[in-house]
C-alpha cells in the first residue's frame, strides 16, 4: 500500500466552480501535512500547510482529519490559472517527505 | 528568495554512463535531497544529506550515490545509468529541524537514458 494516495483525476471544472479532493495517507504517526502545486514540467511548490483546525488562504481550504488518516483541498471560485497539478505531502516521524502521485485539476473558460 | 538551481536540465545519456547531476543552493540550508519523479508513483526519495558530508538513504538509493563536499552543493551521480533511471530528478533543501520548514525545488533535470 502507498503511504500516501490520491485520485489522480482529472478534475475538470468550469471557471467559477468550486473543487475539492482528498488525499489519504497510511502511517498515523504522521506529523505535518501539506499541499503542494505543480504546473506541467515544472517544480513542485508550496501550496499550504494543513493545520488540525483546518485553514483557509483565500480560495483554498485545507482540512485535516486524523481520524480517518485524510486531508482535503477544497478551491472556490476556480480561476483558470488553478489548472495544476496538487501533490498531497506528508510529513513522516523521521521527519522525511511522502508524496502522493498527485491530482490533476483542470480549468476551463 | 530561495533558489535551488539544476545545472543540467535536459539530458540524453547511454546505458552504461556515468552521469553526475549537480544541484546548488544559495540559502544556507543544512538538508538537501534528490528525488525522481515518475508518472503515477509521485516523488521518491533517493538520499539525503543533513549536513556537509552525511547522507541517509532515502526509499529508493540503488543505483545511485550522492556527494556533499561543501553545504551548498549536493551532487547526484549514476555510476552506470540504465534505461529504468530515466526520469525527472529534483534536488531540495530545506533548514533543519522539523515540522515547519518548507522544502524549495530546483527546477528538474529530464535525463533520459538510451
């Protein structure tokens, strides 16, 4: 089993449409969660940080829920330049980076 | 700003070469790694260095060996490439300690293996 699995979609909204997708991960220990942002070829780079509580950074909701070992990116409002791919990070107890495969959003007008 | 910087971005190499992939940063970082990238499997770590000359094995380091000789730089080196190494390899860094500190990306060098 992964450590860390996404759908890879894709998702494929209009402009304006709200999205959201999970990411589940299998080591509780876990300790820090993130939401990455890749564009086609390009490097990967931080999203957001997903804190217990839940955050929000302008359009985009972060939730956390140990529980059930998932978190969740939720964008409103979507833009065209939302089209990406997001990567689920975990942060494991030896502090080093799980990845997941990715979802793929798509935009469009 | 954070730059991590690839030298060689796009690579063509035979199967039996040694190729070195160099990547630098110029934030005064203490960890720094590489990871290949495949479609479908995410990003995969290969090593790890926390400091000048150390390095840990990350989930994937046969094949490959890694270089740390001065903080800045950590190099990648395949001692006889194969055609299943071709991928996309991107070096990070990040500040040591623990759960805060982002981790910054070059920008990806695509070596293909022939």
């Amino acid at each position: 089993r992964k450590e860390v699995e996404q759908d890879p979609g894709p998702f494929n909204v209009p402009e304006g449409a709200t999205v959201a997708f999970n990411c589940t991960y299998s080591n509780s220990a876990s300790q820090s969660f993130f939401w990455y942002r890749q564009d086609c070829r390009k490097e990967p780079k931080l999203l957001m940080s997903v804190y217990s509580s839940g955050n929000e950074d302008g359009r985009f909701t972060a939730q956390l829920n140990r529980a059930s070992q998932y978190i969740s990116l939720l964008i409103r409002d979507s833009k065209l330049s939302d089209s990406a791919t997001y990567l689920c990070v975990v942060r494991r107890n030896d502090y080093k980076l799980s990845f997941g495969a990715g979802t793929t959003v798509t935009v469009r007008a | 700003d954070v730059k991590v910087t690839q030298s060689s971005r796009y690579l063509v190499k035979r199967t039996g070469e040694k190729v070195f992939l160099e990547c630098v940063q110029d934030m005064d970082h203490e960890n720094m790694f590489w990871y290949r990238q495949d479609p479908g499997l995410g990003l995969r770590l290969i090593y790890f260095s926390y400091d000048v000359k150390m390095k840990e094995k990350g989930d994937i380091p046969e094949g490959y060996s890694v270089s740390r000789e001065k903080k800045e730089r950590f190099s990648l080196i395949l001692e006889s490439a194969s055609t299943n190494q071709t991928s996309m390899y991107l070096c990070a860094s990040s500040l040591s300690g623990g759960e805060g500190n982002t981790i910054y990306f070059g920008e990806g060098s695509w070596l293909t293996v022939v």
